[in-house]
C-alpha cells in the first residue's frame, strides 16, 4: 500500500503493542495466541498451494545461486550462504522468551522447558518448510533473486494477487504479533535488572514501577518510545541485519562463557549437563565468528559499541557494586 507511509506505519504499530502490553498479562497473552493462529492457517496453507506448484525437484536445493554485479546467475559460494545465516537466525530466534515469564507461569520449572521446546520444533519446522516450499515453487530464479521483495513475487505466481494479499496480511499479524511477544519479555528484563539493582537508584525506580495490572508501565513506556524511534529512522532491512548481528553476537557470548564456567567452576552443581561437551560450544563459536565476517560493517560497528559501552559501565559502576554486595553478605570476607 504505497499510499501508507512505511515508517509511520511501523510507529502507530508500536504504539499499539505499548498499549496492549500495558494491560493485564493474560490479556495481551490471548491477543498473541489468536494471532498465533492466525500465522499458522496462513502460512501453513502457504506451504500446501507452493509444494503443490512446485517447477523444481528437491535437488534444486542442493544448487544455492546468486546474481553476479552483471545480472547472471552464479553459485552463492560458502561466503554467500555464512552471510545468510545471521538474517536466518534473527528468524528462528525468540523461542526462549517464555522463560522471561517464570513469575507469571503455573508450576514454571515443568512448563517453562516444555513451551521452550515447543516454541523451538514450531519455528523449525513452519520456516524451513516454508523455505524449502517457496523455493522450489520459484518460476524464474534469476527474477525472485533480483526482486525487491522475492516473497511477492514467488506468492503472485502461485496464488495470484488475492492469495498475496491473503499472505501478506498474515505477514503484517506475524510481525505485530512478534513485536507483541518481544516487547512484554524485555520490559521484564528491565524489571529485572532494576530488582537487582543494576542501575544507579532513579533507573531502578524507574523501571521497577508497576501499573494497577501489575505490570512494568514505564518499562513498556522506554520500549515503546525506543522502537517508534528506530522504526521511524531506520528501515527494516537495516533493523534486521543489525539485530541479527546482536543476537548471533550474544550467542558467541553464552558458548565462550560455557566454556569459561566449566573450566574455573568445575565443581559446581549443574542441574543440566550439556551431551557431546564441548563440541556444541565449540560449533557454536567457530560457526558466529564465520557468519560475522560476512556482514556489513555498519552493523558489526554498530554492535561492538554497544558492547564496548557495556563493558565500561560494567567496569565503571556495576563490577564494584557486585562486589561490596558480596563483602556486605560475607561480613567483610570474601
């Protein structure tokens, strides 16, 4: 729709998820599980019409081209398929947020693991059928490469303007519904971190403040503002390559931090062990650092500032606060 202006359109969406994550947690919760649904019907039919309309054998797969400078078709190579992997994991990601809710959830040590797992096989299973469906549905390779929107064009081919509209609307639901279910976890790591008392005493106050639906109203307040703001100067190409960064990033971080603990904590108590240790830390480290220098250097600065700024606040104020609590809870003797 042209005449709506993207980014202003992105913005009243935020504004929208604010208010809904402003109301009671079982509402919101129920506004995010109809659009669940709704997701799932869409897209699930979207996987039926395009294997049904294949024009390729599985073996298509196995073959990953690109356009060269020139317009000709040419084997992505190694460096292409490592640079599509950080939008790729920005895709799967989010199966962990039900664990932001163990305050919130009936008997979370049983139900939280389960919904973690449950959200972990949903996600896998519907995008990479979806991929692998789209894919070999594609009539004109080289014209869905070159596409300034290739689902388009491959929906367009296969179900015609109506079914395109059909997807793209579940699309848009798909995208406030992620935004939804992403805006009511982090306010909660705000609340968190506040409790903790992370912050100098101001911020902790200010996020740890609860409305009358006992939820963090100004957490959702600094959200809501943040990304309007992001959504209104950036455009989603940019946000999707820059989060992707942040989160293989973060993920880099957990698998060296693994391994940090198991070497200088041996004898600590661990309620899960990992299998195969440590090769999936391992994989995992070798694997981000591959995909990583594959992507744009704006988002890879961008990233190591954030940290960098991370890092010397943690340095500056937050390891010495650590650190007189733990005197203050050993008497002086740590």
């Amino acid at each position: 729709m042209p005449q709506i202006p993207v980014n202003w359109a992105a913005v009243f969406m935020m504004l929208v998820i604010t208010v809904f994550s402003l109301e009671r947690i079982g509402t919101a919760s129920w506004v995010a599980a109809v659009m669940l649904v709704i997701e799932l019907i869409v897209i699930t039919a979207f996987i039926i019409v395009t294997f049904a309309a294949a024009h390729h054998p599985l073996s298509f797969l196995l073959s990953p081209t690109t356009l060269d400078p020139k317009g000709h078709l040419v084997s992505a190579g190694l460096a292409g398929m490592m640079a599509a992997v950080v939008p790729a994991l920005f895709a799967f990601n989010g199966y962990d947020w039900p664990l932001y809710f163990a305050e919130e959830t009936f008997e979370p040590r049983r139900t939280l693991p389960r919904a973690v797992m449950y959200a972990v096989v949903a996600s896998v299973v519907f995008e990479v059928l979806a991929v692998i469906s789209a894919t070999l549905a594609i009539p004109d390779l080289g014209k869905a490469i070159g596409s300034a929107a290739p689902l388009v064009y491959i929906a367009q081919s296969v179900v015609g303007p109506v079914g395109t509209t059909i997807l793209l609307i579940g699309v848009v639901i798909a995208m406030f519904d992620t935004g939804l279910s992403a805006n009511l976890g982090y306010a909660r790591i705000y609340l968190d971190t506040a409790r903790e008392g992370s912050w100098p005493e101001p911020i902790n106050r200010f996020f740890a403040s609860m409305n009358r639906h006992r939820v963090p109203k100004w957490g959702f307040v600094f959200l809501g503002v943040g990304n309007a703001i992001l959504c209104y100067f950036t455009s989603l190409n940019n946000l999707i390559t820059f989060t992707g960064v942040i989160i293989v990033v973060i993920y880099l971080l957990i698998a060296v931090s693994a391994i940090v603990s198991r070497v200088r904590n041996r004898s600590a108590e661990r309620p899960f062990r990992m299998p195969i240790w440590p090769i999936p830390p391992v994989v995992a480290i070798v694997g981000v650092i591959l995909a990583l220098t594959q992507q744009a250097s704006r988002d890879l600065i961008t990233t190591t500032v954030i940290i960098v700024i991370a890092l010397l606040y943690w340095l500056a104020y937050l390891r010495g606060k650590l650190e007189t609590g733990s005197k203050e809870l050993s008497g002086g003797d740590v």
